[in-house]
C-alpha cells in the first residue's frame, strides 16, 4: 500500500493519507476520510459547542 493525496472536502486543500494510515483505518472498518486533520479538528470543535 502507498501513500494517497486526497482533496479536503471543505477546504480544497491536498493532505496525504499515509500507507499507516490506510491500514489503520481498514482495520477499523472507517471510510477514508474526505477532510483534512485541521478542517477535522475544526468540525468536530463545532459540533461539541
């Protein structure tokens, strides 16, 4: 498995979804993700107000 740039869905920024990472998230059953780790951090500060 490789490292994969993807586009935050938010802030159309690119950030790497390390080959770590993927595995951890396969593991976990999780979808890749669509945000990256700031615009994350950010929807979840929202969302405990």
């Amino acid at each position: 498995m490789e490292d994969k740039t993807i586009v935050c869905k938010d802030c159309n920024n690119e950030f790497v979804f390390t080959a770590g990472e993927q595995e951890f998230y396969a593991e976990k059953g999780f979808s890749e993700p669509v945000r990256c780790k700031a615009c994350r951090d950010a929807k979840k500060a929202r969302n405990n107000q």
